[in-house]
C-alpha cells in the first residue's frame, strides 16, 4: 500500500497567515523533501516580495475523526 503524499503550507513569521500550500511526493527522501521545500520558501519569498528569513514551513497533518459507537 502506498502512502499518502505530504501536504505543507509556507507561513510568514511575522503575520502568522499561511501564504502558500504544497504537496510534495511521499517516495521523495527527508532530504529532498528539505530541499524543495527550501526552494518553494525562496519562490514564495520573491513572489510575495517578503524576506526569506521570515517563511517557514509546517506540514500539514490530517486529523483522523473517531466515529463514536452509537
């Protein structure tokens, strides 16, 4: 069974607001998966006209919503 791909968001430090969404493959390394998200930053940054150091990025987990037994 494959796993599912990650999903992340770039936030700005500063306002708190998410300013871009991702999704980045599962078969991708840990290292890989720094990097392009490292490069995403860098694209978001220069689109947005905001500094770099002021991005990070968090992924994006999906709650599991327990059914409750009737």
């Amino acid at each position: 069974m494959k796993a599912a791909d990650k999903h992340y968001k770039i936030i700005n430090c500063n306002t708190g607001y998410t300013i871009y969404y991702c999704t980045l493959s599962c078969d991708l390394s840990a290292d890989s998966i720094k990097a392009e998200l490292e490069k995403i930053k860098i694209q978001v940054a220069v689109k947005n006209n905001i500094l770099f150091d002021t991005l990070y990025w968090d992924e994006i987990k999906e709650e599991i919503e327990e059914e409750e037994p009737n």
